[in-house]
C-alpha cells in the first residue's frame, strides 16, 4: 500500500525569497531590457532561488555555496517532510551560472552605457531637429506701448466703441488734415495780419511796412502723427509751406533796402484724451514754429547799400552778419501761441463726439487713443463699461 505524501504550505520565510526572486527580475527587466529580464526568470526556476537573489544582488556571494550560507533552508524542508542534501550532509548540487553583466561589459545584450550630463537650456538654444527653445513669458523686448506711432499719418481717424468685455465696433470716422486745411484756409486772412503786426514790433522798428503773403493748404501739405495710448495723448505736426515776407531793413549810412524772406509755418498741436469726462479732446497747447528756407533770405538793395555793406564788414573786422543771416536767424524757430485760434475747431470736434457718446445709451469710462496699423489711421476708443454684471449674449444683444 503506497504511502502519499502531502506537501505543506510555504513557510513565511520561503515566501519572502520567491517575492525577491520576482522582484529581482522585474528589475533586471527595466534595467536590462527583454533578453535579461528571461534569463532572470529563467534563473527564477533553479532549486536555490535564494542563491538566485545572493548572486543578482552580491555578485561574490554565489560562489559560498554552503546549507548555512541559506539560513532557514534545512528548517524548511523538514517541515516539508522532504529530505534535502543540506539536511543528509550530502554535498549539494552546484548552483547554475548566473549570467551577471558587469557595468564596463560589451556584452550584445548589455545595454549601452549612457552618460548624462545637465545642459544649460537658454532661449533661442537649437535641440538638434530644428526646434528652438522659446523666449519665457515677458518678452524683455516686447513693446511697452502697444499701439503708439510717430511719423507721417495721412489724417484718416475712426471712433470705436469698446463693449465690455470684448468685442470693439466702428461707430464713426472722419479726415483730420481735411478738418485742418479748412481751418488754415478759413483763417488764413487774419493770420497774416497777426504775422505782419508781430513781426514789427519785435524787430525793435528794424523792419517796417511788413508785408506777409500766406499759401493756402492742400493735400500735399504734410501731417505728422505722435499718439501714446499709455499716456493718452496725441500729437499733430501740420507744416504748410511757400510763404513770403517782404519788409523795408532800417539800414545805417545807406538808402534802406527791401528784404524778402521764403518761409514755411508749422502747427503743433497738443491734445490729450485724460480729462474725460470733462470732454473727449483736452487742448494742451497749440503753437505756430516759422521756418526760413535755407537760402530763402535775400535783401534788394542799391549801390549805396552795397558799399555800405562791405563798408561795415571792414569796420568791424569781419565779426559781423550779413543782414540776411540777421533775419534768417531772428525768425529760425521762433514760435506763436496760437491756442485761442485752434480751440474753435477742436470745440466743434468735442462736439460732434459728444453727441456720438450721448447716443450710445451706456457710460463711456475711457477714450484711449492708438494707432491700427493695418488701416494706418488714428483709432479714438471708447472704453464702454456695464453698470450691471451682463453676460457675453447680453452683450451681443446690444
């Protein structure tokens, strides 16, 4: 009658070798791909799996093959009811070579050593494939105030309304240099009596019966553009040019002669758009630069005045101007504030903007002026802003 032998269950101790031995395997497996993560496994099936785990773990301690070198081996096979070599004093069976990979080895199933190494990443550095790194948020060179522009402006303007939160529609637009060329034109009459009577007086009675001829404006007539929306300010430069001077020099010793100057006349005008809601357009400043032409001073004179002329450079040795150098340099920059003048049309721009304003039936808290550089005009925004919480469709209803 044959005698079954049941097997016992694992001991806690055996349980814990066969978890390292898996554990062991699945590390060789991220560390040494397919190939050695099999042969780990494969290693897993040996009789001696805590040798296994000796040898993955502490290359050196494979060859110390002793039952005492297992601790907990003899105790777990009589309970096991199996009799084991270590347990009879037999010389147990050699363990299997195990198939440890050393760091420097150039074994086909090693895997390549890997240097690493920390690289500085900078912005603009290229990665290799063409790929840039990018600038971080906060462009240092972006622009500090979006929408300003100073240069040459052919006068066209619109006014947008901004709608919380954000949509911005076009309400209106006008032409600026066709605004200040009607102006120019319609006062040009008395702006030259203006002229004739202050050049007199501050020539000191030097020059007399002042007789000043004024172009009128057209479209060639330049128009510069200075806008800030940081600081909400705009800026006009309208230079008009081919006007004349004619004057009688009081000249000493000789018979006075007529001098004729060729000047140009710039306006600038200072307007700004921060005293709102006092009104859309506050007149900062507005002056009147006169500007000879290089070589446009010459003086008509008879014999008696060029003699006296060359009579008076020998008299003071040469440190003397000519009287054309005189005039030129007593009119070169000189400026007249002509703010009593333009504040008329500017009232009349205040108000058809006011009107518009009014008829948009919500409060303006804003008029931020830009510059659009797609359309190259001038953009008056009016910052709109609910006075209740609306939704976006409350908004687009509008």
């Amino acid at each position: 009658m044959s005698t079954r032998r049941h097997r016992k269950p694992a001991s806690p101790a055996k349980l814990a070798v066969h978890g390292a031995v898996i554990t062991a395997a699945l590390i060789a497996s991220v560390l040494g791909g397919t190939s050695t993560a099999q042969a780990a496994l494969d290693d897993a099936t040996t009789e001696d799996p805590f040798r296994f785990f000796l040898g993955r773990l502490f290359p050196g301690a494979q060859d110390t093959g002793s039952a005492a070198a297992t601790p907990g081996s003899a105790t777990d096979a009589a309970s096991d009811g199996v009799t084991s070599d270590a347990v009879s004093g037999a010389t147990p069976p050699a363990a299997p070579e195990l198939s440890v990979v050393p760091e420097a080895t150039s074994s086909p199933d090693a895997p390549e050593a890997v240097t690493r190494q920390r690289l500085p990443l900078r912005p603009g550095m290229d990665l290799g494939d063409g790929d840039v790194i990018p600038p971080p948020d906060g462009d240092p060179d972006a622009d500090p105030d979006p929408g300003s522009y100073s240069g040459g402006w052919s006068g066209d303007t619109a006014v947008t309304v901004y709608r919380f939160p954000y949509f911005e529609t076009e309400v209106d637009s006008f032409n600026v240099k066709d605004g200040l060329r009607a102006a120019w034109n319609f006062g040009l009459r008395d702006l030259q009596t203006q002229l004739e009577q202050q050049i007199e007086a501050e020539s000191g009675g030097k020059l007399y019966n002042v007789d000043v001829t004024l172009a009128s404006a057209d479209a060639d007539s330049l128009l510069n553009l200075t806008v800030s929306p940081k600081w909400q300010s705009v800026s006009l430069f309208y230079l008009v040019g081919d006007h004349q001077m004619r004057a009688k020099v009081d000249a000493d010793y000789v018979k006075n002669p007529t001098a004729t100057m060729d000047f140009a006349i710039g306006l600038r005008l200072d307007l700004g758009t921060d005293t709102w809601p006092e009104e859309p357009l506050d007149l900062k400043s507005a002056d009147a630069v006169v500007m000879p032409d290089a070589n446009g001073v010459s003086v008509d004179g008879d014999w008696s005045y060029k003699v006296g002329t060359a009579v008076r450079w020998l008299k003071n040795l040469g440190n003397v101007d000519s009287v054309e150098q005189t005039i030129s340099d007593s009119f070169t920059g000189r400026t007249s504030d002509v703010e009593s003048s333009v504040q008329t049309p500017v009232d009349l721009l205040n108000g058809d903007l006011e009107s518009l304003i009014n008829g948009l039936g919500e409060p303006v808290s804003a008029i931020t002026p830009r510059y659009d550089d797609e359309t190259y005009r001038l953009v008056l925004r009016l910052d709109t802003r609910p006075t209740v919480h609306q939704s976006p469709d409350a908004v687009m209803a509008r």
